[in-house]
C-alpha cells in the first residue's frame, strides 16, 4: 500500500487546477446505463473509484474507452443486472446503478453496501421510493433483488435529503411511466449537474437543485454532445485551506465558487483572503488564522467532505472552534491521528472542541477514508518535520494526482510505493 512522505513547513504557491468533480461524475457515468446508444462524457477525473465504476459498466455488458479525461460508455450486448459484491465493497457508490437498472431492465441484483469506516450508510430510503414506484425488493445472500413491471411516477418524500438517493429516484423516474415529485430532495451541486446531463439527453426534470424536484418520464434518452462533468468543489476546497494552512498564496483555477459559499463564509471568518477572479479562486492570509466553529449540513450548508480538512486548519489557528457532524456517524477518525500530530481535540458525541496550538509535528499516521486521509496530507505539510500518511489509497479515490498537483505548488511531498 502507497504512503505520502511529506517534509512540512514550506508555504505553497503558484496555480493548481481543479479535476472534475468525483461525486457528480459518479452518478452521471452510471446513468449510461439508461442509454442503448454511445454516451460521452468529458473532464472525467483519473480516480480509484472512476475506474470501479468503469469496471462496474463493463461487468453489466457495457464498453467503456478513457482516455484524456474523456470517457466512452456504449451498450454492448445484452446487459447483466448484477452488480457484484467485489466491486460494490470498493464503492459504496455502485448503489446508483439500481434506479437506472430498473428502469432498464425491470430487474437488479445488487451487492448491499456494507458498513464503511463513516458510519452504517444505509439505502432504506433509496429503496422505500423505489417501492412507490412499483419495484418489489427482498434481500438474498447479501444482495439487494430488485423487480418491477415497468416503474411508474411516485409522490415521494424523503425522510432525509439523502444525496444517493435523490440520484437513484432521478435516474428512474427518468425512463419511469407518468411524473414522479421527490419532496425533500438533496440540493447538491452534483445533483444539478446530473440533472442538467440527463436533461440534455431529452430528460425532463425541473427543480434540481431545489426541495422539490418533478421527474416527467420518457421513453428513450439520447445525447446529442459529449456532457463535461462539473469541477470538484471538495477538491478546490482542500487546496484553498492548504494554501491558508501553509502561509503560502495559491490560485485555484476552475473553482466552482458559487457552490462554495458555505465554506467560503467559514474561511474568511477564519481570516483566509479569498479573491475572485475570472474562474479563479486565490487564497492567501495576511493575519493569524483565528478558529470558528463549524456544523456539517445538507447543502447549502457545510459540507460534510470538508470537515475533516476544516478541522485540521483549526488545529492551529488561533482560539477554539467547535466541529458538530450532523450527517454521518463516525466521522471523526481523522481525530486521533491528528492528534498523534499534537493536535488538542476533545470528541463528544458528534461534537469535537479543537483548541489551537502554533505548530503540529510530522509524525507517521494513517488515512482511515478519503477526507481524513486529505486533512492528515494537509496537516503534514504545515507541520514541523516529516509526516508519513499510510493507506493513501483512500486519497487516490478522491483526488485526481495530488502530490503531483502539491509539488507543483512547491510542496515537499512524494509518494512511496508500496507492496
Ligand atoms: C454522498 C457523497 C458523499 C457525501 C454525502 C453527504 C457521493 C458519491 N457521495 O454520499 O461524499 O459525504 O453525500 O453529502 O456523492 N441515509 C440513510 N438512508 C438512506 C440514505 C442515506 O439513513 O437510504 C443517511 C446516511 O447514512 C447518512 C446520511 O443519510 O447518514 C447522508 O447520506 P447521503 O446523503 O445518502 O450520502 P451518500 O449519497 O451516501
């Protein structure tokens, strides 16, 4: 397994471009399978779990070709309605591919995501809305059996506004008979960008991005232009706090600052200078870093992926902040390794009290999921001496060549090969 070994203490700067977002392209590929034609997808970042996903399409009968960001998904033969275990395990995420199956095929067998390292991550509410709309489900030697007639439109509300969700019931009441109203959506950017794919291949969804989402189905999709997937505003984000973290000055190119703005309103509290210009984010500080507290919430609130990062910025800014998670349990395995950092935080319950110190210490520690891992890499470039992040595989799921991406700022960061 890859580790970072990164010798802290230098200040970044220079320019780093954002790769298209994980989370929306993850959706958008897994909606291929509601097309019997070509589809073409564009700025779709080389991650682990983009290459699950491109695994995922082929093992249910698609051809899929990526090169250059671009990514080629075609329906071969028939297609197979098993997602298996092996790849499901990997990613949570191949749960997408059961609203798009139904409505394709009437039928999916999909592996039921387990517990991961952020909590238990149930699907009951991805499933109960499927329900209303006419699918029948029964679980059998750990998979999900879905079967339908042909999926018809559905008052749906959602208990929570669950992002997957919210993806899955869009997805099928995309190819489903009549209208289907999703009360209580999740507004996420991500969402509106599959959305605005889907609708560019003759889709009819109005409201992405709002509490009430209206799904009209058609009979057929068909793309007319490749589709570009939208920049990873997690992945901005994280350079934006490096660049603070750092005392360096870092501009951020194809950041997508209107989806930011709960973040944005945090750092700058937190005294980080953030400029605007053209698509280009700069961050840099003049003053101490002072701490905030911070709440995790459904967008437009603050995102839950930033919170681990957040918290290692607070780890050394001046004062205490106070970080409350309110979407996952479990979230705050990043804590104690922070703290084999020199660290001061406190956990109750899904609170963490962070008290500033000047300075962390490199120390070898270890990414328990993909954000923990980034706020870990943040802390050891900012800490005295050298810090080993094992298990970086974590990180190469999220983010598109990070230290490539860092040392090209200046950071003294490498990667070391593992068995
Ligand atoms: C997506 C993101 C993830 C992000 C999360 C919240 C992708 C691929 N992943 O995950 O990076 O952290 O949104 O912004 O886009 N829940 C249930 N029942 C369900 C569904 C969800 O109880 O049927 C709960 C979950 O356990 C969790 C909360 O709702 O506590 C949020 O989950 P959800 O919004 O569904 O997140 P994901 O789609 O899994």
């Amino acid at each position: 397994m890859d580790s970072l070994l990164i010798t802290g203490g230098t200040p970044l700067n220079g320019t780093v471009k954002v790769s298209g977002a994980k989370n929306a392209a993850l959706p958008i590929l897994l909606g291929a399978i509601l097309f019997d034609k070509k589809v073409i997808f564009e700025n779709v970042p080389h991650l682990r779990d983009i290459h699950t996903t491109k695994n995922l399409l082929e093992t249910l009968g698609f051809e899929t070709n990526f090169e250059n960001g671009c990514m080629e998904v075609c329906q071969k033969n028939t297609i197979s309605s098993e997602a298996p275990y092996d790849l499901v395990k990997t990613m949570r995420a191949s749960v997408l591919c059961l609203g798009p199956l139904l409505a394709r095929l009437g039928e999916a067998n999909v592996a039921m995501p387990g517990g991961c390292a952020i909590g238990t991550r149930p699907v009951d509410l991805h499933l109960s809305a499927l329900e209303k709309m006419g699918a029948k489900f029964s679980l059998d030697n750990g998979y999900i059996k879905g079967r339908c007639q042909k999926l018809h439109g559905a008052h749906i509300q959602f208990d929570f506004p669950t992002v997957g969700g919210t993806e899955n019931i869009m997805m099928a009441a995309s190819l489903a008979d009549g209208e289907t109203i999703l009360e209580n959506a999740a507004r996420e950017p991500e969402i509106v960008d599959l959305a605005n794919f889907l609708n560019s291949c003759g889709a009819k969804i109005s409201g992405a991005g709002e509490s009430q989402i209206k799904i009209q189905g058609v009979t057929r999709l068909e793309q007319k232009n490749p589709y570009k997937i939208m920049p990873d505003r997690i992945e901005a984000g994280t350079y934006l706090i490096a660049a603070a973290m750092t005392n360096g000055e870092v501009r951020v190119k194809d950041c997508p600052y209107h989806d930011m703005e709960a973040l944005f309103d945090k750092l700058r509290a937190c005294n980080v200078i953030l400029e605007i210009e053209g698509d280009s984010v700069i961050a840099k500080k003049h003053q101490e870093l002072n701490a905030v507290d911070i709440r995790t919430l459904p967008h437009p609130g603050f995102p839950t992926d930033m919170q681990a990062q957040f918290m290692a910025m607070l780890s050394i800014c001046k004062g205490s902040g106070i970080v409350e998670e309110t979407i996952f349990e479990n979230r705050f395995m990043h804590v104690p390794e922070l703290k084999r950092m020199g660290a001061d935080i406190r956990v109750t319950g899904n609170s963490a009290m962070v008290r500033g110190i000047p300075s962390l210490t490199g120390a070898p520690v270890m990414a328990s999921d993909l954000r923990a891992g980034a706020a870990l890499v943040l802390a050891g470039l900012c800490a005295e001496g050298e810090t080993r992040v094992d298990r970086i595989y974590h990180v190469d799921r999220g983010y598109e060549g990070m230290e490539l991406k860092l040392q090209s700022l200046g950071a003294k960061i490498k990667r070391i090969k593992g068995e």
